[in-house]
C-alpha cells in the first residue's frame, strides 16, 4: 500500500521559499483534478439513470395505442350543394319540373316504412334509393308519363362519388399529419401526435356507397367492410355453409374484408356500415363490431404489425389490449351518447358552428360541456372540437 501523500502543511514545513510555494501549486492543482474526475464520475452516473428512466418512459409511452373511428356524412364529408338542388339540376336536365322539400318528406318516409336504407325490410339499397328517387318525382309526372329511364341511375353515380360531396377543409391536412407519422418516426414530436399506433375506421349510418365516395375524395380506403351473411365471397375464398348458416343478419355480422392484401399507405383502415351490421347509431353493437374490425385489422396489415410492438406472433390471434377508444362524429345522440353506451370515449365534431363564440370565449382548442341526453352509462359532459386537427391535443391539452 503506498503511502499517503503529505498535507501542505507538512509541504510548509520541510520547505521553504520558492521551492515551497511551487510544491504548493502542484499539490493544490492535482486535489482539484481528483474532484473534478469524482464529479463527473457522479454526473456520468445520474445521466444514467436518467437515461434508465427516459427509456422507461419511452417505453410506456409506446404502449399508446389508439383506434380513432369517424362518422362520415357530416364529419368527413358534406353535400357540395343541398342534395335537393342537385335531385333538382338532374330532374330539369332530364326534362322534369321542380323538387324542393318533397325529397325530404320522401326520404323520411322511407326511412320510417323501411328502416336502415332497406336493410331490416331484406332490400337492397339500391333498390330503397330508387323508390325514394320515384316517390319523389312521380307528384311531378303526369299518370300517363314515365320517369326517365335515366333519372335513377344517374341520380345513384352522382351520389356515389365526389360528384355530390366535398371533404372538409381540415380532412385532408389531418390525413396527411396522420401518413406523415407513419413514414417519418420523427414526426409524432413535430405533430405533437401522442400515439405511437393509430388505427382508423369509419362508422357511419350507410349504405355501400360510402367507400366509393372516399375514394373518389382523395383518401386511401381500405376494402375491409363487414360482410353480410348473403356475401359468401372472400376474394376467390368460398365461406363455408356453416358460416352463412350460423350468421342472423339481425343478430350479428361475421367481420370480413373483401381483399385480403395489405395496403401500405391506407388512410381509413376499416369501414363499419350500418347497412352492412344491421344496426344504426346509437345501436351500441355498431360501435362493437369495429372492435372486431380492429382485431381483424391488425391480423390483416402486415404494415401495422410491423410497427406495434403487442403484435401477436404469426398465426397468432391479436390483441385489442392496450387500444383506446375513440369516436368522433357531428351528431350528439348518433355519435357521442351511442360511442359511450357501446364502451368508447367520443368527441363531439362542432360543424354546425353551435358553440363556435365558447370557443372564440376560451381561446381553446377542446371544450367540456354539459351532456344531456345520456345515462348512468353515460359521462355527464362531453368533449368538443372544431377541427379534426385539435385531436393532436387530445386527452391532454398541451
């Protein structure tokens, strides 16, 4: 063991002058080099374990895991002109008069006679449409006139496509955030987006044409739909008999999804039709079904698996765990009440400008206000929004 250095003062005392003095400074200037290595051995040691804790955090936080599912008329899309105008510019082209309120007392009379766009009656939508579209325009004929051969499928394209609808102004911009998160991991900083999986779906009170109308808007939709008991193909894939035996169209919809590959750059990943389900908002099982759409979502999309860390292991089944819920929609009992009932946190999607001076008020970018309408299921207040955007500051406003 080698000895201990000698204190200054002994220094003092054996020395003196300048050589001393010297001894001194050496001594002193190596003391205060030992500190300075204990210091930073001690701040290497704290960054550490403030690295350890970092990667914990980050480690949570991957765990965040959303399934965001929208309505569709009236939250993602709307008329480019009032649906009775555009009835009326098809009807005077083809040589009929005018039409006004008659579309929707006709509308609504279907609606009451056969429920769910013919659903429930065992119709096929188009078939609903097209005596919606006659009982409309048959006042305007004489008894001795038929309708133009042309007036329901024309009527039918144009309501099926970017024809008669437009996006709102913030669908694109909030899709756009949404891929740039996807493809670029440093983005969700950026965006201040605090999900690490988003998966998204619509669930709208709908026939089939609502795919086709997204699609023709711009957005990536993916074929994934519920299938309905009498759709027994899956690609080239024959259901088997007990499925279709065993599948009550009332009851329950076997989730499908009519292409099995994977789409890389899907905008909506799945589509809840009530046509489809055999139930409409507020019908809680709506909203259930897209839990299974999820499940069947993240089995299908080799893409979304590769960046979810719960991922089940090949052939294994997948897990919802871990998934908040979250619907969004413009209707408060459709959408807000009926997300609830079903189990799912909701927002509220303010297009009709109804708390639009709360807002400029608040100088905020979510408001809570009172719920009325619901239950002891039910949250008595509700979140708003104005934008699809400000769901980056959701649940937390930062």
């Amino acid at each position: 063991m080698s000895p201990s250095p000698p204190s200054p003062l002994q220094i003092l005392r054996g020395c003196s002058g300048t050589r001393g003095a010297v001894q001194w400074l050496v001594l002193g200037q190596a003391r205060a080099q030992e500190r300075a290595r204990e210091r930073i051995l001690q701040l290497v040691v704290d960054l550490a374990g403030a690295s350890g804790a970092l990667d914990a955090a980050m480690n949570n936080r991957q765990r965040a895991r959303l399934l965001l599912t929208l309505d569709a008329f009236g939250t993602i899309f709307t008329p480019r002109e009032p649906v009775a105008k555009q009835y009326l510019d098809v009807a005077r082209r083809l040589g009929l008069a005018s039409v006004d309120e008659a579309l929707l007392q006709t509308f609504k009379e279907q609606s009451r006679l056969h429920p769910n766009y013919g659903r429930n009656s065992g119709m096929k939508a188009p078939e609903w449409w097209a005596n919606v579209i006659k009982s409309t325009f048959r006042p305007f004929t004489s008894t001795t006139s038929p309708l133009p051969t042309q007036l329901v499928p024309e009527l039918l394209a144009r309501f099926s496509s970017s024809n008669a609808y437009r996006l709102y102004p913030d669908v694109s911009s909030f899709f756009q955030a949404l891929h740039k998160l996807r493809h670029y991991p440093g983005a969700m900083e950026e965006e201040h987006w605090p999900w690490d999986l988003t998966v998204v779906g619509v669930i709208t009170n709908s026939d089939d044409r609502v795919p086709s109308i997204l699609s023709s808007l711009g957005l990536r939709v993916s074929a994934r739909v519920v299938q309905r008991p009498e759709q027994i193909f899956l690609g080239s894939t024959q259901f088997r008999n007990e499925d279709i035996a065993n599948a009550n169209p009332m009851e329950s919809s076997a989730p499908r999804y009519l292409d099995a590959a994977a789409r890389i750059d899907e905008d909506i990943n799945f589509i809840v039709l009530s046509y489809d389900v055999g139930a409409e908002k507020p019908n809680p099982r709506i909203f259930r079904v897209a839990k299974d759409m999820l499940r069947l979502t993240l089995q299908d999309d080799a893409t979304l698996r590769s960046r979810d860390r719960h991922a089940a292991a090949p052939g294994g089944k997948e897990s919802t765990g871990g998934f908040t819920f979250l619907h969004v929609g413009d209707d408060v009992q459709k959408d807000v009440i009926g997300a609830q009932k079903a189990g799912l946190q909701s927002i509220l999607l303010d297009r009709k400008g109804t708390y639009s001076q709360a807002f400029e008020e608040s100088k905020r970018r979510i408001l809570s206000v009172p719920l009325s309408g619901g239950d002891a299921s039910t949250s008595h207040e509700m979140q708003v929004i104005q934008d699809l955007r400000d769901l980056r500051y959701w649940p937390i406003q930062r």
